[in-house]
C-alpha cells in the first residue's frame, strides 16, 4: 500500500483524514507546528515544515506516496504553491480540498479588501472599537493604528508588533451565534475585521455583526493555485481517489 499525504492544520483536513483511516488508507497528515497545542488528525501525524519544494519532492518520494491531497487554509499561500510545483515535479496527482467562501447576505455590511494592509487601510478612521480575527500572524499590519482598540481573538498568542491599544482573547473555535452576540455586546464592538476563511465554525460572528448592524472589513481570499484538481467536500475527494490508476 503506498501512502497518501494530507497538507493539513484544518477542521476540513482532520475530517478527511478520518474518512481516509476508517477507509484503510495509509495516510499521513502534515501540520506546520504553528500551534502550541494543535488538534491532531486521526491516523499518522508528521509536524513541521518540508524545507520548501525540494523538501517537500523528497519526502513524497522517500515515502511512497500516491497522491496528494492539498487540504490547507484557503490562506495558507505558501505551502499550496510548493504542493503544486511538487506534485508537478514527481509527476503525483493532487487535489485541493477548499471550503467554499463565505459569501454576503442581506443584512451584511462588508467592506471588501485584498490584503492586510487593505484592511488596516479601511479600519483607520472607521472604527474605535475593533475586533480582529485575522490571526496571530497578521496582527502587525494593524500596529500602526493609534486611534482605536482592539479585541484580537488568536489560538496562540499573536506576533508583534501589535496595535497599542488591545486586549488578547486567547480561544479557539468553533464559536456559537449567543456567544458571539454577548462578545460584541460586551466590548462595545463597532467594526469586525476577518479573512474570508469560509466554513461553520467561525461563521457565526458574522451573523451576530449582521444583527447587530455592525460593519465587516472582509479580507478575500488569494487567488486559487493553478495546479491540481479542485474539490469543496470531503465526498469529492473519495471519489477522485477512488478514481486513479
Ligand atoms: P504558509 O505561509 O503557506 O506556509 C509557510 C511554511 O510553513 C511553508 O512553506 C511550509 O514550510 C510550512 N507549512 C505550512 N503548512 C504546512 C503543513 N500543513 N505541513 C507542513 N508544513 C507546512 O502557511 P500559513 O499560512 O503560515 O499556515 C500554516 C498552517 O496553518 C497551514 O497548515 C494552514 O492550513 C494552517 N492555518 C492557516 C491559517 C491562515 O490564516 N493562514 C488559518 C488556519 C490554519 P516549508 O516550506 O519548510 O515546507
């Protein structure tokens, strides 16, 4: 039996990891090591970064894989571009499983923008009471931003420099519409700034900044990898596995 490699670190990941395992699949799951303390995959872990493309190549190599199954975040841009020159290089087949986008509905007041500094830029002069839940990496794009405070929501405490006015809530999803509500109530939350993950377990502050009339600065995804076959459930996976030679 020759090993499936899933590039992992989210709740989609883990999910299909487990559907691989009870299927009897050899499969292995990657983590970065980002956090401290990660929810780990059914069936074989490895954590920590390949060493790049050639890394990557190698251990696909060294370890008899497959297929290779890009599961990562829709913002994690690094590690999915290195899966599609890898899988290209080995000649190895690859698919990308993505949550769909969150997409605005009535009631939701989104300001669009492409990146963190889109989103620092649209925060300065529109909010004074900010809750941040982009991630603890992309917290310094806000530092400069004297007039307002923030609520930064991270899993492991965020990386300087951060804005000088700011409370850390250290937590970790999944989040329910009541407890979203009674945060916004509690810090007097007039401005929500988020990436635009997709997915049920953090879409609930959205619903509670809706209600509330509260307005989200909505960072857009980056644009897909070009290589490798495209998938939004874990089903399409199964049956594009079951598909090759
Ligand atoms: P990134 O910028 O795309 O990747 C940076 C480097 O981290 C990669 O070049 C790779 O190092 C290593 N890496 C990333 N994901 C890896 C994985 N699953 N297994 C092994 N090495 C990995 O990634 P990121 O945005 O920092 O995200 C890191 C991890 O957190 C990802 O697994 C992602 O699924 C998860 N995550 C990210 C976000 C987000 O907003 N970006 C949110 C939730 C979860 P080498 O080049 O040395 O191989």
């Amino acid at each position: 039996m020759s090993t499936i490699l899933i590039l992992g670190g989210t709740a989609e990941a883990r999910a299909l990891a487990a559907r691989l395992v009870d299927a009897g699949e050899d499969v292995v799951s990657s983590l970065a090591g980002r956090v401290s303390d990660p929810a780990v995959p059914r069936g074989q872990v490895r954590i920590g970064g390949f060493g790049g493309v050639d890394g990557l190549r190698n251990w696909l190599s060294d370890n008899n894989c497959r297929a290779l199954i890009d599961a990562t975040h829709p913002f994690a841009r690094r590690i999915s571009a290195n899966a599609g020159v890898a899988a290209a290089d080995s000649g190895l087949p690859l698919i990308r499983l993505r949550r769909p986008a969150w997409t605005a509905g009535p009631g939701d007041r989104w300001i669009e923008v492409d990146d963190m500094a889109g989103a620092a830029a649209a925060v300065a002069g529109r909010g004074r009471r900010v809750f941040l839940t982009t991630g603890r990496q992309d917290v310094g794009a806000f530092a400069g931003i004297t007039d307002a405070w923030f609520l930064i929501r991270v899993v492991d405490p965020p990386l300087p420099p951060l804005p000088p006015h700011h409370t850390v809530l250290r937590s970790r999803g999944p989040y329910h519409l009541d407890g979203e509500r009674k945060l916004l109530r509690d810090n007097a939350i007039d401005l929500l700034v988020t990436k635009n993950s997709g997915g049920a377990h953090t879409r609930p502050k959205l619903a509670a900044a809706a209600e509330a009339g509260i307005e989200v600065v909505m960072v857009r995804r980056p644009p897909p990898p070009a290589h490798g076959v495209q998938a939004d459930t874990a089903e399409a996976v199964l049956d594009w596995l079951a598909q090759l030679p």
